[in-house]
C-alpha cells in the first residue's frame, strides 16, 4: 500500500474518531451545565479542545451556547467538528480509491450535515444535546458501514490504528479536562458529572455492574483507564491498537515493524500493570501526560516507519 | 393534455439543427424517449431531477470551486433527457475520428523525429516553432508503440444542416469521461428498462479497453505490471474522474510526491518499502511532470521522470508534447495532414480557420468580428476566447489590442450555431445547444471508440457556450445499436 | 587547414562542482551538460566523469545535439560532487572570407529567418528595455556593414559599455537588470549580445564552454565560461566573446549550445528535503601544446546559490492542482 494512502487513511480514521470524542464531551458538558448549582465554566474544555488564548476563553467561557457554536460550526475554529469532519473527508477524498463507496458516501453525509446552515442556528435556538445526537450518529452510521463493508487488509489496518490511536488520546483527555479544574482531587468533583460522562460513552450501566458502591471518582477513573470491557478505555484502545498493529506483521518492511511493535507493546504492558492506587499515587494528570506522551511516541514512529512518503 | 404541457414550449431556434425534432415532429430515435416522459407528471419529472441531483452529491461527484479561501462543492449540472445518436450517424463519426487520430499519431511522430511535413512544406516549420506545447525534449524520444496519443477526446458539434464538424482535438489529459460513465449510471437509476428497450450500447467497457492498453505498454513483460493514474491532488477539479478511473481499473492512483525515481527507474514509496511502476496514466501537465527538465516549481511531478521514460523503464500517458498537435492554430492543418499522411480525404469536417497571425486573414476577421469567435492558440475550457456576436465594441477593442500584440496566439472562425437538443427544465422541454465529445482510445492493436461520450449542453438559452467552467452541463449520450 | 599543428594545443580540464547541505536531502535528480562537443574543430581526446554515490549516468543527445547526462541519488546523501577530467584537442579555424556583398548576406539571413534551426536562434526574448536596445542598435548603422562586420561591432559595444563585475548577478537575474546595472558576467555579457544580434535578424545561440588562454589574464577562468555564436551567412556559425572582445578561435572549449542559459546549465538538479546549500565550482586548465605544458590546482569558489524552499508554499500547489482541464 502506498504510505501515503496509509496516512490517509489513518488521518480519515483519527479524525473521524476526534468528532466523535468532541461531540460527546460537549453532551456531558453540556448537560453538566444544566444540572449544576453554581455557575458551569467551559473554561478546561477550552483549554484543552481548542487553541483559544485565555482572555478570548473568558469572553466565553459561562456561555454554553456560544461554546457549542464555537466547537462544532464556527470555521475559525481549527479544532471544531466543522473543521474536523472536513479533514477527515479531504483525507478520505485522496483515497477514495481505498475505501469503499458505501464509507465515501456515508462521510460525505457526514460532511453535509456538519455544513447544513441550520445547524448554528439548532445549536443557538434548538435543543443541542439532539442535535449534538444527530451528528454522534453520523459518525455512527460511519463506524457500521466502515465495519461492514471495509476488506480487512492492511488499509483496515491502519483505519483501526487510527482510531484506537485517538481514543485513547480523547479518553486521557477528557479525563484530564474535568480533574485539571479540580486540582485532580478524586473527591472534587460533583458526581452528576460522572454520570453525564458515563452515559454519554455508553458506560454507566458496566459502571452500575462493576462498582456496586455508588458514584466514586477513584472508579470512575478505573473504568476510564483500566477496564478491559469498557471499549472506550485507554487500556480496551492501546490493546485493540496493538492487535491491529501485528496485522502488518507480514507486510513487510520488518525494521520499521519492529521499531513500532516494541513501542506499543511497551505502553502495553504498562498500562495492564497499573493499578488505580498507582495512578492515584503518581498523580492522575502526571500519569496522563505520560500516557500521552507515549501514545505520541507510537504515532511518530508510524509516521516515519510507514507514512514517510513526501 | 401532459403531452402539449411537456412539448409545447419547445420552440427550435431557426437555423438550427434540433436532435430531437424535424419539421414539427419527433424524430424515430427520439420517440420512445419522448413517449415514455409523457407518462410522467411534472411531480414525477421533477423527483427524478432530484433524484439525479442527490445521486451526484452523495457519491461525491463533484468539482470544487474556490472562492475567498473557502471551497464549495459543486456538481457539474446533469439533464436528465438523453442525447440520443443513431446508429448510422455514430458509424460516421467512428470512423471519421478514427481516421483523424491516426493521422494526428503520425504527425506527432513525424513532428518529433524527420520532420516530413515540414521539409514538404505542407506545414511552415514556424507554425511548429512558434508552439508553445511542441517540446524540444520530445525531439528523437523513442515512444513505445510509436503511440503519442493513447487518449483523445474529440469535439464535435453539428452545424444548421446536421453534418458534423469537429470543433477541437483534445490530445493533452482530456476530462470528462467519467461523466460519461456516471451519467449512464445515474439514467439507469432514473428510467429503469428504458435502456435495454431502445437497444442503447454500453459504455461499461471504457476502463477495461484503458487498462488493457495501458498493461500493453509496460517495459516488463509480466501478467501483472504495476500501473497507476498520477493525479495533481484533491484539489484538481478532474480528481473525481482520476479516482474513479483508478478505481474502475483496480490500479494505484498516486501523487508526485508518492513517486520517486532511482537508477532511471521510477517506483512508488510503499508502506513495504519501494515498488517498481511499469505505466504512468498520467493527468499532470507536460510542464509540470518533471521539475528537473520542466517548470523547476512544480511540486506535483516527479523529478528524473522523464529520464526514465527515455530509458524505456517507464510507459508515460498520453505522451509528453502532444499539444503541438491540438494546438487552435495547427487544427486548421489537420486535413492536410490526413491527405498527407493517409492519403484519403477527412471525413469529418473542420471549421474554417483563420490564422490572426497572416495578415490578410486577420483583417478579414477584424472586419467581421461580429461573425467570430476568436480563441486563444494554446487554452481549452472556454477560457480567453471572444463571441463576436454578443461582445461590446470595447471587448472587441481590447480583444484587437490584444491580438495585434501577439497574433500567433489567436485564431478566429466563423461562429457555428451548434445543434439543439431537448433538455427538462421547470416541467417543460426546451432546446438548449450541445457539442459531443466521444473518447477514444489507441492501442497497439489500434484506434477502439466507446460508443457514447459527453454531451455538453449550454443550459442558458441561446449560448452556444458548453463548457462547464462557463455555465455549461451534461447529459447521457445514448448510441443505439440499430 | 592545418598547416600549423605544432600550435594545435591540448587542453586538460579539471571541472569541480560540489553541492554541500546542511542536513541530508534525498531524492535527487541532475543533469549535467559537461560533455565538449566533438566536430572538426574541436576533439575530446579522453574524458573521466566521476560522481559522489556512484550514480548511473545516461547519455542522450538533446534537441540540439549536445550531450546530456543525468542522474539520481534517491537515498539520503550530504554532499553531491561532480567531477570531470578532460582532454580537448582544439582546431584553429579559418575565418570568414566576408567577401560577399553585404546586402546579399542579409539577403540569405532573411532567407533563413523562417527555416529550422533558425527559427529557435531568431526568436526575441520579451523584457522592457528591449525598444531601448533595438535604438542603440540601429544607431550604430551595423546592418550597412556585413553580418559580420556588425557582429562585431555589437560584440565590442557590449565589452565597451558593460562592467565585468562578478557576484552583482546570478543566473537569475533579468534582461532588465543587466541592462539597468551595465555590469555582470560572461553570461549576461552574452545574454546580452544574443538579445542585440537578433534585433538585426543574425540567428544567435548561446554557448557555454570553458576558456582556455596559454597564459592567465582572461575573463572567465576558473569556472564555466558562456560567449554567443552568431550565424554568417555563406560560413555558418561563429563564436563572439563579449567578455573578452574577441572571435572565438582555438582557445575555448565547446561544451553545449542552445537558445539560452537553460539550454546549456552545465550542472543542474533537484533534490527533497528541508535543507539549504552551499555550492562551489572550481575549473583549471593545463596544456600542452607541444612546447609548454602547466599544471593548476583547481581552486574551489563558493557560488551564489538561490534559495528556493517549495514546500511551504502551499498556494502555489494548490494552483497547480488546479491547472486547467482539457
């Protein structure tokens, strides 16, 4: 495969993983918003989603609305959906050849639905947790079709060690947006946030299954980072990663395979030895951060063990 | 009382060849078509235009056009009313197409390495010289197959007595087949068995005859040579049509950046490390393939290409320097280099042409601009030409000023009315004018024609201009075998 | 012809080109033109190419008829080094007997003017000062004398009126310039005289080589050298150096010809990567002429290089992306 189209199509698959991940933190945000007592700040959602400065964040920072248009239609924005989605087809575009009809179309939806002029106007006026579900299933409609109809060669490869790539990212940071306002005090936060969060990755009830003690953080963390089950978990994201990753075992190109291989498996064996007193001990945002940086590490020796092409 | 509604506007401008009316009445090949709308409620009409237009948008059938940083995705508009070309005529146009491009590859050949017509003086070695498209670096360059031309798209349009002419000859990277293949899908989608029941042949076969051409070419004489479809990039208002052809031949399409040549050799950079290509389908202009030979700026190309092209390592389509031969200027040499080279006379026709550049010619254009349509030499798409008849006294001033600077660059001729043919629109048929251009191939084996081809429409009333970045559209173009 | 062989000298050229980059570049391609031509004036008696990486060098005749070789380093590399060793055994020439009536040689120059390869040598280049030098040429009256005659005087108003000035200008510099400056090098010097012989309708091609004076104290030593050949009609073609004031005779070696400097660049090439780069050239000359013989070190000289750095400018990739459609 070309490396180019192999960058692609990881970049398509990271994409289209990052809107997924920004739409749903902005539902538990936004719902968040509403059920709080005092006054709910996007200020760490801000600081972490986007590259604003911190007086602009101000400006905006106690204005849900205006928030959610910022992240999701404002094309100033280089991290909004609008911008992402975009991405995600332009890379999509160069590889039509790679991908199947059905996932082309189903991203150039995607794409006309995150371009629909109405949209702002939803979002200011309308109810936005249905319209931020109308574009969580967008992406949906991609996960299915791409599952579906995608041959599982080495293009499905990268497609999924984009993805598993960027989930683990987005779920390390979406931890760390509510646990860097709160110091990354366990016991600051209030525990409807833990909730929104939970039910909007679709985890509340493995949560209700696994921790019969009611809302913890310290389990709310565990489940995030830790649980083997919960397919939005770091460690469920570093394991499927890795598992795509030996697909290109025989691919050729060994040195490069080996370079990356040892990478992963590293993280790998790390993250399955760690324990929640562990992170608690070293920090939850220093362990994120190393975890991150790690992850990043993967990324660069993908990139220049296999997408080096220009 | 549907039937007058559908056909009572349809008003044939005089002078004009209508493809769907003669003398008030439908023609034979039109009248199953025509039947079979009237069927149809305006209601059921119109969902089918919407039908068409969301098919286009979803598959992404689109070209991007850019304005003030931001791209908008635009389709290339379609009219649901086939073009419809009887058997006897499309034999005509086979072989008079067949017959032209034979002659224009033994120009191409002739033009890079003895120079006959030059030295007979059927040609002036100026007009050759003074073209910006013919390549010095072409000069004596082995071409396999002595085949310059592998893909031609032929511009044909009919005059007010129905004979067809050929307009232009598209030899560099001609565009538009894919709509000829996306537009018969999206009929089929339309009107399900109205195809098969007016015996209507296929164009299916395009990519498989490309393919089968462009493995004929490999150096190495393998099952499978490594072909691809090198692309500018996204961005290309053709990459649709550079994707689809990739993906109807089941080869690589790639960038310049995926390319890298060594030892004269060109390989594709892969995530298993380097692979050989064999044929580059190329849709990158001469000037910028190769920055060591070429415009040293291009960053879409690949340097060293042409080194390997030379060498014979690597097959290169169409061949570099082919815009000599469809040059605006020389065109009106082209049935002398059928007589020349074949000896037969051309069975198409072309328009007449003036060359701006002798002096006697020029002012009898400028004494009848209003009758003129005035081209540049060396642009395609519409762009950088004057319509006489509807250009103000100060376009026609500017556009003189501009000619006398450099007369070589325009030529001028008679404006031709182009034929009319029905398309839908607002619930009625109306005539609007179209050209045809039929893609055809060259082998080994020789000249292969799809039967079918772009009809381009100019959607406005009354202009005679087709091309899409000027307001034109398109249409399915049917070819009937009997 | 040659009644003198004793001065028929043999010139050893020693030719360094040496590209240095920072940081390694790959995916190099070149194209050198260092390849004297060989006709009855003029033989290579040896020659010894080397090139760093080792690279395969193919040999083709371009369109007007020099050699041409190219290359590539696809791997990574830090330096690009070419290196040529020469032995050119030139002939004196017998110069145009110019005695045809004048106006029946501008009579067979017109006659030429639309034939091949005329057409290429005839075909004036654009720039804005280019009325401005048409009137000095016509003020100088040369088309009544022979065109010969008026060859050289053009070719002695250039050496007259321009300031040889090395590091004022580089190979990008415009007509425009040069005429602005009144100062350059032997490439502009014969940019210059081509521009002013084709205002006179006298087919003009330039010519890079190498000048090779018994004793030192001419212009354009220790690199390439460029001069003009003009066509005289009833002869054929003849060397004019602007730089030097003189009719090219004996003492400069040939090594390609063509329209303009792009024609005839001796070392040319692109490579990939984010890197700048240093380049110096270096060209000495030892002959033997049966009488003497001297070796010189060949000093390498830094040269002014342009700096180009295409990969950031993504608007000029996005219009070509967007070149037009047929």
């Amino acid at each position: 495969m070309l490396s180019r189209v192999a960058d692609s199509l990881y970049w398509m698959s990271r994409y289209l993983e990052r809107a997924d991940g920004i739409l749903r933190m902005l539902k538990i945000n936004y719902a968040s918003s509403q059920g709080d007592l005092q006054e709910f700040s996007w200020k760490p959602v801000l600081r972490l989603f986007t590259y604003m400065k911190e007086e602009e964040a101000n400006t905006i920072a106690y204005d849900s609305r205006a928030v959610l248009q910022y992240m999701v239609t404002d094309k100033e924005n280089p991290n909004s959906l609008v911008n992402i989605v975009t991405h995600a087809r332009e890379n999509a575009r160069a590889v039509q050849d790679h991908i199947t009809k059905e996932v082309w179309q189903c991203l150039n939806d995607y794409y006309h639905a995150v371009r629909d002029e109405r949209l702002a106007h939803r979002l200011h006026k309308e109810d936005p947790i249905s319209t931020l579900d109308v574009l969580i299933k967008q992406g949906l409609l991609y996960y299915g079709t791409a599952d579906i109809t995608m041959a599982r060669g080495e293009g499905y490869a990268f497609i999924n060690i984009g993805k598993y790539l960027e989930r683990a990212l987005q779920s390390a940071d979406i931890l760390d947006v509510k646990f860097s306002d709160a110091h990354f005090d366990f016991s600051k936060i209030h525990t409807t946030y833990w909730k929104y969060l939970l039910l909007s990755f679709s985890g509340y009830e493995l949560y209700l299954k696994t921790y019969k003690s009611g809302f913890d953080a310290k389990n709310v963390v565990g489940q995030i980072v830790l649980n083997k089950d919960f397919p939005r978990s770091v460690i469920y994201s570093i394991n499927r990663l890795s598992r795509y990753f030996e697909r290109l075992e025989n691919q050729g190109n060994k040195p490069g395979y080996e370079t990356v291989e040892f990478l992963i498996g590293k993280l790998k064996s790390e993250i399955s030895y760690t324990t929640v007193d562990m992170i608690e001990d070293a920090g939850l945002h220093n362990y994120l951060i190393k975890v991150k940086k790690e992850l990043s590490e993967v990324a660069n020796a993908l990139n220049k063990n296999y997408f080096a092409y220009s | 009382m549907q039937t007058s509604e559908l056909l009572n506007n349809y008003d044939v401008d005089a002078g004009t060849w209508d493809e769907m009316y003669k003398d008030s009445a439908v023609r034979e090949q039109y009248r199953a078509v025509v039947d079979f709308m009237q069927q149809l409620s305006v209601e059921e009409l119109n969902k089918k235009e919407e039908l068409a237009r969301g098919l286009f948008m979803t598959q992404g059938i689109t070209f991007t056009v850019y304005s003030s940083g931001e791209g908008i995705e635009k389709i290339f508009p379609f009219d649901i009313i086939p073009r419809i070309i009887t058997a006897s005529e499309w034999s005509y146009i086979e072989e008079g197409i067949k017959q032209r491009l034979k002659a224009l590859n033994l120009f191409l050949k002739d033009v890079y390495n003895e120079q006959f017509i030059i030295k007979d003086g059927v040609i002036p070695a100026e007009m050759i010289y003074s073209c910006p498209h013919y390549l010095r670096e072409m000069y004596k360059f082995p071409v396999p197959y002595d085949i310059y031309v592998h893909i031609a798209g032929i511009d044909l349009i009919r005059n007010s007595d129905g004979s067809f002419y050929i307009l232009e000859d598209n030899l560099r990277t001609p565009s538009g087949v894919s709509y000829m293949l996306e537009n018969r899908e999206i009929t089929k989608r339309l009107f399900p068995d109205l195809l098969p029941k007016n015996n209507v042949r296929t164009v299916n076969e395009y990519p498989n005859i490309l393919h089968k051409n462009l493995v004929s070419l490999s150096p190495r004489q393998i099952a499978n040579p490594t072909i691809v479809v090198l692309t500018p990039g996204i961005y290309n208002s053709a990459y649709f049509e550079h994707t689809t052809l990739a993906r109807m031949m089941g080869v690589e399409l790639v960038e310049g950046r995926d390319l890298v040549v060594d030892n004269h050799r060109v390989y594709m950079k892969t995530t298993a490390g380097r692979q050989l290509v064999d044929v580059i389908y190329r849709r990158v202009d001469d000037d910028f393939l190769d920055p060591l030979i070429f415009n040293p700026n291009s960053m879409l190309g690949v340097a060293g290409i042409m080194s390997a092209y030379r060498k014979g390592n690597v097959a290169v389509v169409n061949a570099l320097g082919n815009g000599v031969a469809d040059d605006k200027a020389i065109y009106a040499y082209v049935p002398a280099m059928i007589k020349y080279y074949l000896n037969e006379d051309p069975l198409l026709r072309n328009v007449p042409t003036y060359q701006l550049s002798k002096p006697e010619e020029k002012e009898l254009v400028f004494s009848n601009m209003n009758k003129m349509v005035i081209k540049k030499t060396n642009e395609s798409g519409g762009y950088g030409m004057l319509m006489g008849h509807s250009a103000s006294d100060e376009e026609i001033y500017n556009y003189k000023q501009e000619i006398l600077k450099n007369p070589r660059q325009f030529i001028a001729q008679p404006i031709i009315s182009l034929s009319s043919s029905p398309c839908y629109m607002n619930g009625k048929l109306v005539p609007r004018r179209v050209d045809l251009r039929p893609y055809a191939l060259c082998g080994p084996n020789g000249v292969e024609i799809v039967p079918g081809g772009l009809t381009r429409v100019a959607l406005k009333k009354g202009s005679l201009v087709v091309n899409s970045s000027q307001g034109g559209g398109s249409k399915d173009t049917w070819v009937l075998s009997v | 012809m040659f009644t003198k062989l004793s001065l028929v000298p043999t010139f050893k050229i020693h030719h360094v080109t040496r590209y240095q980059y920072e940081f390694p570049v790959r995916e190099s391609a070149n194209q050198i033109l260092l390849f004297p031509i060989r006709d009855e004036y003029q033989q290579v008696a040896k020659q010894e190419l080397s090139i760093s990486g080792e690279p395969m060098v193919d040999i083709y005749k371009d369109f007007y008829g020099n050699e041409v070789g190219s290359f590539m380093n696809a791997e990574p590399h830090l330096e690009l080094v070419i290196d040529t060793k020469t032995e050119v055994i030139t002939t004196v020439r017998v110069l145009p007997s110019d005695d045809v009536p004048a106006e029946i040689q501008w009579e067979e120059l017109k006659r030429v003017h639309t034939q091949f390869p005329f057409i290429d040598f005839l075909k004036q280049e654009q720039f804005n000062a280019l009325d401005e030098v048409s009137e000095i040429v016509q003020s100088l009256e040369s088309r009544l004398h022979t065109p010969l005659l008026a060859a050289k005087q053009l070719n002695e108003y250039v050496f007259r009126n321009f300031t040889y000035n090395k590091g004022i200008t580089s190979v990008e510099t415009t007509l425009d310039e040069i005429w602005k400056l009144k100062a350059g090098v032997c490439q502009d010097f014969a940019h210059l005289l081509l521009v002013m012989l084709k205002t006179i309708d006298i087919p003009a091609r330039y010519v890079s080589g190498y000048i090779c004076p018994h004793k030192n104290g001419m212009r354009g030593e220790g690199a390439t050298h460029a001069w003009v050949e003009a066509y005289i009609p009833f002869y054929g073609w003849l060397g004019f150096d602007p730089t030097n004031n003189c009719i090219v005779d004996g003492v400069h070696v040939r090594l390609a010809v063509g329209r303009s400097f792009n024609d005839c660049s001796p070392v040319k090439g692109t490579y990939k990567g984010a890197s700048s780069h240093t380049l110096d050239v270096g060209v000495s000359v030892a002959y033997e002429d049966g009488e003497t013989s001297a070796e010189a070190p060949t000093l390498l000289v830094p040269q002014p290089v342009k700096v180009n750095n295409l990969s950031s400018n993504s608007y000029r990739r996005y219009m070509e992306m967007m070149q037009q459609q047929q």
